[in-house]
C-alpha cells in the first residue's frame, strides 16, 4: 500500500476564456483533488476533450491554475529552488513533434542537464550517456550523434523521456506516451516506464490514456476524468472489477470483452453528447441512463464509497 505522498493537489480548476470562440468561460478543469504517493503510478482516464493535458500541464508548471494548490512533499521540497517545472517533467504524446529535428541527441539530453545541475558539458554529457542507458538506448555514443530523423518512433520517445529524465525530476507526467507509436512497440515502452518507478528513477508518475487496458497493466490506482471533473477514483482492479460510475461503465463495456458481453452486464449509454451539461447540475446526466431530476440540478460529490474507492454519483446505493 502506498503510504506518503509525493503530490498532493487540490481543488485544482482551470478556466478558458476564449472570447472570441465561446461565449462564456470554459471550464476546462472543475474542482480536482488526488495524491500520488510514493512509487506510486496513477492513471488519468477519460475521453478527447475532457482535460487530461490541461491537469498534466498544470502540474508541470507549464500552465497556470485558475484556482486550487500543488503541492510537492516536504522532503522534495528541501531540495531547495527547484521549480515546478524541473520536478515535474512532461513526456508528450507526439515524440515527432517534440523534438528538434535540427538537434543532436546529445544536445537534446544534455542542455536540460546544464540548465538545471550547473555541470560543464563533459560531466553533462557522461550523465546523458547513462539517462540514455536507463531509457535502453545502447551503445549510448552512438545515440547522442543522431538526429531525430535517424530514429524510429519508439526510439525517438525514448528520447523523449530520457530528455524529462534529465532534469532529475520527481515526478513524471506521461500523457499518452504509446498512443502514436506502433503496436508492436506499446507494451515495451510501457515496460520501460514501469521500471523507472521500480529502479527508483522518479518517485511516482501520472499515466494519462484513452485505454483503460493499459492503465490496468501501468497504474496502481485510476482515476477517471469527465468534462474536466473527477467522477471516479479507487485502486485499480477494485475500480475494474466494480466500476461504479455509469462513465465508467460505459467506458469499460466498450472494450471488446466477449465472456462479460455473454454475460449481459455491458450498459446501453450513447457515446455522444445528447445535451448540454447542466449548470449546477451532474456533467454526465444528458448521457446518463439513470440520471433524475436530481442529477439536472445537483452536482454529485466525490464520496468514498469502499476503501479508496471514491465515485462522484447520486444513483450509486450506498455501499
Ligand atoms: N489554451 C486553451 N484555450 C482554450 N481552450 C483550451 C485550451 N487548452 C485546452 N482547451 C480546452 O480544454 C478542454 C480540455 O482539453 P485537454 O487538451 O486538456 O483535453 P484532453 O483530455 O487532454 O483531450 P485529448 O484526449 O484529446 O488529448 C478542451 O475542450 C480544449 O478545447
Ligand atoms: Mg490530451
């Protein structure tokens, strides 16, 4: 069991103006609140749109919260002056666009080594030949002459995350890391991430993805996202094995499954959005099949239902 945390957010929200595309502010992330504890893997969950790169962002520094607080361990934080954005790096989805095509590999891993650890280029580049050790991309000198072009996606994300390595930080945000790269390629690049956790590399991680499978395999708890709100959190086989949100149902069912299927358990939900969402009320009830008049008006809090195990849902009996 996972005991201290590493991360601790709260109430983190974040709030679109775009004046010129929407009318009124959008919110793009409501009222967050989770931990990630030490060595611990955590995966964000949840369809196109409803906020995972905007947490991910928020947590790297890279985009500033409307409201609520970040905060890292006590013990992290003694490591004086380091910033958000050293502590928390970001591996992206598209390791085509990430990299600089122009750069040498070397320059890529080192320059992140030099900012952040005041070490002169040798000493900067001896560390980069180990990042790219850890990330199994040897013989590393041959590595570190490359460009981008020269690599294979796989590799190029190996890449990637040897560059977040880099910074030493405690914390890595891996926002759907394999979705780009082949098939045949997921499932090692996942190993990978796995095993910085494991040999102690970063101290916990957050995983984000469309694919429930993978977040089985990668996280120890998952947390599902809709329209920027958390509607379920819990360890990870209790969360599959009784998903308790109609949201997470639904996303559950959609996995081709053919002894559950056999066993009629798989809901009828729409896929798409049949309304718009309620102000005050549950964001999931226009496609909800068992939403009430309750739903439209009152938003559900995140309550902890079992162990852990916490869903954001008036319809869920207590348990
Ligand atoms: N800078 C921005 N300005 C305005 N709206 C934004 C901005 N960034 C994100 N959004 C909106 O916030 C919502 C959440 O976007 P976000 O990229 O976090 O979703 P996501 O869950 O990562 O989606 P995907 O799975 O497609 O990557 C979307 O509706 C998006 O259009
Ligand atoms: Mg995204």
């Amino acid at each position: 069991m996972v005991s201290e945390s590493v991360l601790e957010v709260h109430g983190l929200t974040k709030v679109f103006r775009v004046p010129r595309r929407r009318a009124e502010p959008f919110v793009a992330v409501r009222d967050v609140s989770f931990t990630l504890g030490h060595g611990e893997v955590v995966a964000l969950v949840g369809e196109s749109g409803s906020g995972k790169t905007t947490i991910g962002r928020m947590l790297a520094g890279i985009e500033t919260p409307t409201e609520g607080s970040i905060r890292l361990s006590e013990e992290s934080a003694e490591r004086s002056g380091r910033s958000l954005r050293q502590r928390v790096q970001m591996v992206f989805q598209d390791p085509y666009a990430a990299l600089n095509p122009f750069n040498r590999i070397s320059y890529t891993i080192s320059r992140p080594i030099i900012n952040y650890h005041q070490m002169n280029n040798a000493a900067a580049l001896e560390r980069a030949r180990e990042i790219l050790g850890t990330v199994q991309l040897i013989p590393a000198d041959e590595y570190l002459e490359k460009r981008p072009h020269q690599l294979s996606g796989g590799q190029r994300q190996r890449v990637v995350i040897a560059r977040a390595l880099a910074a030493s930080p405690e914390i890595v945000i891996a926002d759907e890391p394999v979705s780009m790269l082949d098939v045949s390629i997921r499932a090692d690049v996942l190993r990978l991430l796995r095993d910085l956790l494991d040999q102690k590399k970063v101290s916990a991680m957050l995983y984000i993805t469309h694919d429930l499978l993978s977040a089985r395999l990668l996280a120890q708890r998952i947390m599902v996202l809709y329209r920027g709100n958390v509607v379920e959190i819990g360890e990870t086989e209790t969360l599959l094995t009784n998903p308790l949100h109609p949201y997470t149902k639904l996303l559950w069912s959609a996995i081709p499954n053919p002894r559950r299927a056999a066993e009629g358990k798989a809901m009828v939900i729409p896929t798409a959005g049949t309304g718009d969402i309620p102000k005050h009320g549950c964001p999931f009830a226009p496609r909800c099949p068992l939403a009430d008049e309750r739903c439209q008006v009152e938003m559900p809090p995140l309550e902890e239902r079992t162990n852990q195990h916490a869903v954001a849902c008036h319809m869920v009996e207590g348990v």
